[in-house]
C-alpha cells in the first residue's frame, strides 16, 4: 500500500509539472498545484476561500489572494491546459480500448443575479424547467471504460450578447457574439479535429440532433453520429422518398426541386413507429446498472430525413432510425438518427446511442466532488479558467482509476481525493 501511495503521489508531481509547462509563467506554478489539489481535497464548497483555508490555515489571507488572481484575473489559455489535461487521460482511456465516441453535451449552472456572467432564464436540465442559470457546453472522449471532458465553453444568451455594458463588466471578450449551443458544439468538433484527436461518432441528445444543421455540419465534417431527435421531426418511411421534379411543360426553365403530393407526404417518427410490425421490435441489454441490468425493447430500419427537402433538388441520404419503446409503455420513449453504415448491429448502436450516461456521471462527480459548480465570480475569465481547473483536476482523478484492472466506472470508485500521503508545498505566489 505505500508503494502504491508513493507511486500516485510521484505521478501527481509529474502530472503537475506537465501542466505548468502549459500554464507558462514560473509564478503560476504554485497557485496552479494549490488550486488542482483544493479541489481533490475532501470538503463541501470548492470557491477559492474555503480551499485556502483547507490548503494553509496559517496563511490564508495570501493563499486566497494567490488563488484568486491566478483563476479569475491572470491570462493564461484555458483550453491549453484541458488539451493537456485530456491528452494525459487519453493515454489511460486508450489502454482499453479506442475511442469510442465524442459526446456532445451540456450543464446548467442554477445562479441568480443579473450580472454574474451569461445567466438568464432559460432551460436548466438541473432542475428541470426554465429557470435563472449559467449553461456550459463540452465535448467528452468516451470508450466503455472511461471519459473525460476535452473542451469547455460557456453559453452566451442573445439577451447577454446584445447588452454591451454587462458584456464590459463581465469581460466577454469583444469578438464573441451569440451562437446557438449547436454551433458551439462544431465550433469545438473542429478543434478536436483540428488537433487529431482519434475520431468517433459523435453522439448528442435531441437537444441538437433535432437540428438539421447540426447533423449536416457533422455530415460535412465526415463525422458519422448517432443523436436523438425529437418525437415529432419527418422522415420518410423504408423504401421512400420525394417526388422527382414536376415534368417540363415545354415552357421557361425545367423544374428542378423535388415535390410532395397530398397522398405522398412524410410522417413524424413517433407515427412510423406505431406502423412497424411487431417483428421489428427486440430486447435489447446495453449495460449493467447500479439496479441491475439496463434493457429496452427497440427497432432499427431505414429511413430518409425529410425537413424542408420539397426545397432540395436531390433527397437526402437513407439513414438509420433507432426507437425505443419500453415494455409496458403506451408511447415509445426515444428516437435516434444515425449516419453508421446500414449494416450496423443493433445492440451495438444502442450501447452508442446510450453512452450519454457516463458524461451524466462525469458531471455529477464534477460537480459534487470536484466544485465544476462552485465558482463565485462574475466574469467569463474566471468562470473558464475554474471549469478548465475542475476539468484537470477531474482527468487526473479519471486517469488513476483507469489503472485499476478490470477499469470500473468512475462514480462508483471512491470519493475524489489526491493520492494519499501528497501535501502541497510551496508559497502563495504571484500570477
């Protein structure tokens, strides 16, 4: 046991020193290893005062001070340090298998105030309705046995992107303007392609995948994905399509867009659905659970998307259509849309389809554990840097537990903590 103690707290040290040569200035080092090593430490409330003093009772007016113009005011690239942070876990997420999906999601941050940056009324999936919070969006690496968070960027609402003096006051940088949580999510697919990353379809909930743009930009990428969609979004049945072009009547320009007739027309998924044969739906088991095993019954076929396609000249590509309707239900639960290829085994599209689960955990232990959601700032600086912080903290934590043979999923481990026997050393010191 203390072999092993020793040996956690040595690739902490190095883990460490890995990050620094990111951060930069020499005289960021010790608030860098003060602020990762607060947030590992047990405690209730992960803000910088309670972590000084946790970290240095006997000096915790400059321990604060250290840590508060390190995360909120010093200029330091927060994706550079989660590029590193994710680049070090990938190298235990690879040693059991490859990458097996980016998953596209957010998180809401309940907080009131008018002038704490990006918040405003609007869907809070923490509580489950519309209310005052912050929403960060991120993109994980997945495989089945383990994740890790590798971008992090916060929603900027058109009410806060238009409001010029809270923008000032927050520090939201000049170029920025409003983007739609979709075009976030590409904005970061491209830089995970941009920097190499081991490519994997990307999965997203119906949050995104119900935009047509979304699922073309990751067409156009030549990401394959499989995201939900929403229970009402048109396709057209197995074996179906839109008219072609209306016959030329020898008069001005041929007809070139495709059509729709009152008896050709599309239907909703949840309407395709009820119309499958009962021979189409199978028990599927993705997953052991805490409460045991995860199954459903499904049904796959084909079929091909069809929003605003009376406007396009050539139908869109078939894809697969993935619906689940548990036992025992009136209504089917949920719909995917997946670019793999026709062939694609069902049970294996399911257990991608339900990988979400595993950033589900990666938040909550996020945030429970490590203090993803106990930043007190206002400005869009500091509330980045904490995220980019929480999400080293949180990759180090992921990378030991990948060590363990056979891997086990993250929150059913053991609390967040720095290996035993590490103390932080070194003084507070200047940003």
């Amino acid at each position: 046991m203390g072999r092993e103690r020793a040996a956690g707290a040595e690739r902490f040290e190095k883990y460490l020193g890995r990050l620094s040569q990111v951060i930069g200035h020499a005289d960021r080092r010790a608030p860098l290893r003060a602020y990762i090593t607060g947030l590992l430490l047990a405690g209730e409330r992960k803000s910088v005062e309670p972590m000084a003093a946790k970290l240095d009772p006997k000096h915790v007016s400059m321990r604060h001070q250290s840590m508060h113009h390190f995360v909120a005011n010093a200029r330091w690239d927060e994706k550079a340090l989660i590029a590193g942070a994710r680049d070090y876990a990938l190298q235990q997420l690879e040693r059991h298998g490859p990458v097996a999906a980016w998953v596209v999601d957010d998180t809401a941050f309940p907080k009131k105030g008018r002038h704490s940056v990006a918040v405003a009324r609007q869907y809070c999936g923490v509580v489950g309705k519309e209310d005052h919070c912050q929403v960060v969006v991120s993109v994980s690496l997945v495989n089945a046995s383990m994740s890790v968070p590798c971008t992090y960027r916060l929603y900027l609402p058109a009410v806060w992107a238009a409001d010029r003096a809270r923008r000032r006051a927050a520090g939201v940088p000049e170029e920025l303007g409003f983007e739609e949580k979709w075009r976030l999510a590409l904005a970061q697919i491209d830089q995970m392609l941009a920097d190499d990353l081991p490519q994997a379809p990307v999965v997203a909930d119906a949050g995104y995948g119900s935009n047509t743009e979304f699922r073309e930009g990751l067409t156009t990428r030549g990401s394959a994905y499989a995201v939900g969609i929403m229970r009402d979004t048109t396709v057209w049945p197995p074996g179906q399509g839109p008219l072609t072009p209306s016959p030329s009547g020898g008069r001005g320009r041929p007809a070139t867009r495709l059509r729709r007739a009152p008896a050709h027309q599309p239907v909703a998924v949840r309407a395709l659905a009820r119309q499958l044969d009962r021979a189409n739906w199978q028990l599927v088991r993705w997953r052991e659970g805490t409460k045991g095993v995860m199954q459903s019954r499904f049904a796959l076929t084909s079929v091909r998307p069809a929003h605003r396609d009376h406007l396009r000249v050539e139908p869109r590509p078939p894809e697969l259509l993935l619906i689940e309707w548990p036992l025992g239900e009136r209504e089917p639960a949920r719909y995917w849309l997946s670019t793999l290829p026709a062939g694609t085994d069902m049970a294996e599209l399911v257990r991608l389809a339900k990988v979400r689960w595993r950033i589900e955990r990666d938040y909550q232990e996020l945030k429970d554990e490590i203090g993803l959601d106990h930043y007190e700032g206002r400005n869009w600086r500091g509330l980045h840097h904490h995220g980019a912080l929480c999400i080293a903290a949180y990759a180090f934590l992921a990378a030991e537990r990948a060590r363990l043979s056979p891997p086990a999923p993250v929150a059913f481990l053991r609390p967040a903590r720095v290996p035993a026997g590490f103390r932080p050393r070194g003084a507070a010191g200047a940003s």
